[in-house]
C-alpha cells in the first residue's frame, strides 16, 4: 500500500474542487482547489529533483503552518523523499541534534526562522523555493512506492534527553488514515477545520492525511489562537475539529449561544494527544452539545486506540483498539495482564514504524517479538475500554507538546552554584501540565535571572521551567532515586 494512488482519488479525480482555504496572519484567504495541490507540488518535484534529490534523501522544513509545507509533503511522497517536520518552538540546541542526526540535504524554511538553524546547514528560503518551482513544469513526477517505502523521519523527545527519529513508511500513514476516515466518517461533504502544527503527526498523520483521503475541504491556520477561535468556527463553520485537551479547554471559554450554534454544525470532536480531563469532556458537552471522542496515538505508532464513532465514547478512556491495530496489556516480564490490572501497552499493526533511524539499540529495546512497547501505562475494563494511567518514563505533556525532564535538568545542572537539580510537571488548568524546576543551589553561586536568560536560549518556549523552587534537598530513595511526589507543591 502507497499513499499516491490514496492521494490520487482527491487530487486527480476532485481536480476542481475546493481542497484547502488557507488564512495567513493578518492577510486574506487563500484558496486552492486539489489539482492546484497536484500542479504545485509537480512543479516543486521537477525543481527537487534538479536540486540533485532522490529518493531516500532528507529534506527538513522548520515552517509555521502554510501552504508550502503541503507542496513539500506531496513533492516528498512524488519523489520518495524522506521528509523530516522540525517544531517551529526549537532553537539552536534542538535543531542542531535533529539536523545532524537526520542529515538532510537542506531544512526548508522562513526569513523569520532562518536565524535559529545552527551553522553548517543548507538553508533554503520557502518563499525563494515556491518562486522557483512555479517555473517548473506541472506533469506528474513519481517514483514507485510500496508499503515499506520511508517517506518521514519525526523526532520524538528519548528518556536520555536526545531525541530519536521514528522512520516512518507511506504504510503507516496510508493505513492509519484509512483506518481513521472509516471509523469516524469522514467524507469529501466534511468541513475540517486545522489549527494543530503540521510538523506532528497529530496534524500532518491526522489532519491531512484524513482531508486529502477523504477529499473533504480544509481550513488550515498557522497556529492555534484561542482569542480567534470563535472567530474562526463562526466564519468556516466546521463540521470536523481536532485538537489537544487545550484546544477543548479554550473552547469552553465561548458564550453558551454561540457554543451552542457551533456545536450544532460540528460532526465530530476529536481530542488526542495527552490525557482529556473527563470534566473537561463533560462541560464541552453541555455547551456544544457534543461529545468529544478522545484517542490516543504516538509519533512511533500513528494512531492506537480511540473511542468509537457509534457506540459510547467514554470520558477519561481512549477507548478500544484501532480495526488495524492489536493491543496487549503486559506485566514488566511481558506477559499479559488480567483485565483490571495495570501494565504497558504494547502494540502491533502496519501503523508502527519501521524503527528508530540509525540506532538498532534504540530500536531493538523498544521492539520485542514483533510488539512495539508504547512505555505507556494503561488498564482494561472488562468491555475492553482501555484507561491510560501514566508512563513508564517521567514524561511532562504541556499544551501536546512533550517534555522529557532529564533534558532541561541537564542544562540546569551545568549552571554554577546548582548542586541538584529535578524537573517535575505541576498542574495547569489549560496546558495539562508545566514543567517547574526543583534546584538545591549555593545562593552564592547560583544566579536564577541568568539561568532562565540561558535556558531561554537552549530550550523550544513550552521546555521553560515556570519556576526554579529552592529545596534543602532532593527527597532520594535509598539508592539515589529521586522521589518526584515527594517534593513541596507549587503553585502558580
Ligand atoms: C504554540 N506556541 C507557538 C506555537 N504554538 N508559538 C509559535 N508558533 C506556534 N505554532 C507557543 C506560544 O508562543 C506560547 O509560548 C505557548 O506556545 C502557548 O501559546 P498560547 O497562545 O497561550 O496557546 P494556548 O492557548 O496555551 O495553547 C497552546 C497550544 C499549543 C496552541 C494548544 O500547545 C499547541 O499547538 N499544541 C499542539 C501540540 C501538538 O500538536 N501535539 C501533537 C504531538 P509561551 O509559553 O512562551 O508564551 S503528536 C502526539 O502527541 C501523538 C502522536 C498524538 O497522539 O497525537
Ligand atoms: P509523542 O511522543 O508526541 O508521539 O506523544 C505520544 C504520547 O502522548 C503517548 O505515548 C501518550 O503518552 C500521549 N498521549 C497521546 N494521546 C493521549 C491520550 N488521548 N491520553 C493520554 N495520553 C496520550
């Protein structure tokens, strides 16, 4: 199976229908209709593949939401590239382990972005690119693909602090979008509105692979922005929405009338990526009036497991495995668990990627018999509706956005005067979860403005630390473990 003939159906056989409206900051929409999509990433294909691309070759784009990033995705699948999405919110620090690692041949990106790429990287300018390939013929350039054929390479934060690219094949996205588009409904009569960033696979596997499967019409924004949230539902009127828990919890901030008018065009409300508050699906509810289905997926793994379409989709589970995917709930030995124990989830399909590039350690660890171990904590209920608990590793989750404490400890841990340092996720009514810093320091040596002015240098905006707490000292078990639930809690 190969994402193009799955493309095709939309970008060849709805040629003149509205694909995509796009809203710049600031500017007027922006309208494409799919076989624009299909000429656009063509021309940008031919100028690729002049540039000296072939397939198996990196090519990364360090980009906002926008068109371009849609013509490179197509030009990559075209052309058998291996296409490497960089979150925006990462500086120099970040960019440099992604960009080393994955090598690419050139990160694609904007004036205002450049500045933040490490030395040594080729840059090419995203307005300079698109100038250059309308030149270009429109034919079809494609290579031929099949199931196995890498087409991203998507970092994922590793419990060491450096974080590991997940090799993922045009199989994986073509399963999980089939899979998705069937279970939820999806059709070309669907309204999709996208403010998730398209560098996760939330809204590249998700968003646009189900709009271009389905061939239904996407409104896509740079970015979230809850003050023009209500502006936006109003003026597109989606019937299909998804987004993080604080996406969901924004929206709760509506007037109830207008709520209500929303909710009655919305089809369905998809929430994923970190754990939705129950309260938080139930006061969406009494406001729209609709009830969100909450899945649950990783960047290795595509989507896992979701609530049903039909049927109930209960507050606080993820719901039932995916129809391409087999969940086994396993004990520390990997044996399975009784229904109502908690263990990890390990998980088996077409949707796990092929492996962590270039690190067989990494991937033989994670891998066992076939089972991919999600390192997630779950358990479930005798009708089989699974309940995540937590994670094996000390994940933070802010916003959708992951944070692995031991990266920022490291760089707190290298300041002068800091003796000890942890990172813990505090409570955040939006955000789930916000890193705070725990540090037992020598108030002589130690200089907080200094630390928070470096990390803001080292670290993407949602890693900072919303406080430095001073401690004594580190609660420790007896060997040396850290105690997180332990430590005093902190409050904003
Ligand atoms: C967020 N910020 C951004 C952007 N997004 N800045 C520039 N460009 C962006 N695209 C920064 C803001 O500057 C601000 O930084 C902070 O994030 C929060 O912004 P705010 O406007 O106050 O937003 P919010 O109302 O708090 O909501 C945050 C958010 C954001 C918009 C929901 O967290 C977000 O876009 N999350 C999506 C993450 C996502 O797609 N995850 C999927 C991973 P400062 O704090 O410095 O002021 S894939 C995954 O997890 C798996 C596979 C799955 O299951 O889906
Ligand atoms: P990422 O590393 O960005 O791929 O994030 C994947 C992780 O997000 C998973 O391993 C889960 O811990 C978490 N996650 C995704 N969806 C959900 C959900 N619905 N509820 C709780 N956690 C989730």
């Amino acid at each position: 199976m190969s994402l193009l003939p799955l493309f095709d159906l939309s970008l060849r056989g709805r040629a003149t229908q509205v694909a995509l409206e796009f809203a710049p900051p600031g500017g007027a929409l922006v309208t494409c209709t799919f076989g624009n999509l299909e000429a656009r990433s063509n021309r940008l294909a031919h100028l690729l593949r002049a540039r000296g691309l072939k397939a198996g070759d990196r090519l990364a784009f360090f980009l906002q939401n926008r068109i371009e990033v849609i013509d490179l995705w197509l030009a990559g699948v075209k052309l058998g590239l291996i296409v490497v999405p960089v979150n925006v919110l990462y500086r120099e620090r970040e960019l440099k382990h992604i960009l080393t690692d994955s090598a690419p041949t050139a990160v694609v990106t904007s004036r205002d972005l450049a500045a933040f790429i490490p030395p040594g990287v080729a840059i090419w300018d995203v307005e300079a690119l698109a100038a250059e390939a309308a030149a270009n013929p429109d034919t079809r350039v494609a290579i031929p693909a099949d199931a196995d054929t890498p087409v991203s390479l998507i970092y994922t934060s590793g419990t060491t602090g450096a974080s590991k690219g997940a090799v993922l094949t045009q199989g994986n996205f073509a399963t999980n979008a089939l899979t998705l588009v069937t279970a939820w409904g999806i059709s070309a009569a669907d309204r999709f509105l996208c403010a998730l960033p398209l560098f996760h696979v939330h809204g590249l596997g998700n968003g646009v692979h189900c709009w271009l499967l389905s061939g239904c019409r996407m409104r896509l924004h740079e970015r979230f922005e809850h003050a023009r949230a209500a502006a936006w539902f109003e003026d597109f009127r989606p019937t299909l929405f998804f987004g993080v828990p604080a996406m969901f919890v924004r929206l709760l901030e509506l007037p109830p009338e207008q709520a209500r008018a929303v909710g009655g065009r919305l089809r369905l409300a998809v929430s994923g990526s970190a754990p939705l508050p129950a309260e938080v699906h139930e006061k969406f509810r009494q406001l729209y009036g609709s009830v969100i289905l909450e899945r649950y997926g990783m960047t290795e793994t595509l989507m896992n497991v979701g609530n049903p379409y039909e049927g109930e989709r209960r507050p606080g589970t993820v719901g039932l495995p995916l129809a391409h995917v087999a969940v086994k709930i396993c004990d520390e030995a990997g044996s399975p668990v009784a229904d109502g124990t908690s263990g990890e989830l390990w998980v088996k399909g077409p949707n796990v990627c092929a492996g962590y590039w270039r690190r067989p350690e990494a991937t033989a660890a994670a891998w066992r018999d076939g089972w991919f171990r999600t390192g997630d904590i779950g358990v479930r209920a005798a009708d089989g509706y699974i309940t995540l608990q937590g994670r094996r590793s000390d994940l933070i989750i802010s916003g959708g956005f992951n944070i692995y404490p031991r990266e920022i400890e490291e760089l707190i841990l290298e300041r002068p005067g800091v003796r000890e340092a942890t990172v813990v996720g505090a409570p955040d009514p939006v955000r789930g979860e916000v890193p705070v810093a725990y540090v037992v320091v020598d108030d002589t040596a130690f200089d907080e403005g200094a630390a928070v002015a470096h990390l803001r240098t080292q670290l993407a905006s949602f890693k900072q630390p919303k406080a430095f707490v001073r401690v004594p000292a580190l609660p420790r078990t007896a060997l040396g473990k850290v105690q997180k639930h332990l430590l005093p809690k902190w409050q904003a």
